[in-house]
C-alpha cells in the first residue's frame, strides 16, 4: 500500500492529466481545444513576427535560397 501511495504521489500530475485528456475525449471537446490551441499558436506566430519582422523576412529569405 505504501508504494502504491508513493507512486500516486510521485505521478499525480501525468495522472491527473490523463484523467483529462480522456474526459475531452469521450465528451467531444476535442474539437474545442484543437481549434483554441489553434488560435493560441496563430496568435503566438503572429505576435512574433510582428516582432522580428527582419530576423523572420531573414531565415525565410535563406530558406527560400536553400530550396
């Protein structure tokens, strides 16, 4: 019993999080939290370049040159 209270203790948060995950899951949020992780990422990028706007017109720049 002692090692099971340890391993709960230890792993609580992967455990939690797996509780989760199946929750959105079997109810269907998946598609909800897909599309705001989406959004979130988009944002994120956007923000970035906005920025950085030469180190990003830079690397694609090389990219394009690589290609």
């Amino acid at each position: 019993m002692k090692d099971l209270k340890g391993f709960i203790h230890e792993y609580r948060g992967a455990i939690i999080g797996g509780i989760i995950s199946i929750v959105i899951l079997c109810t269907g949020l998946l598609k909800l939290v897909l599309g705001l992780l989406v959004l979130a990422v988009g944002v994120f990028l956007g923000n970035y370049v906005q920025q950085n706007k030469y180190e990003v017109k830079q690397k694609l720049l090389d990219f394009i040159n690589k290609i």
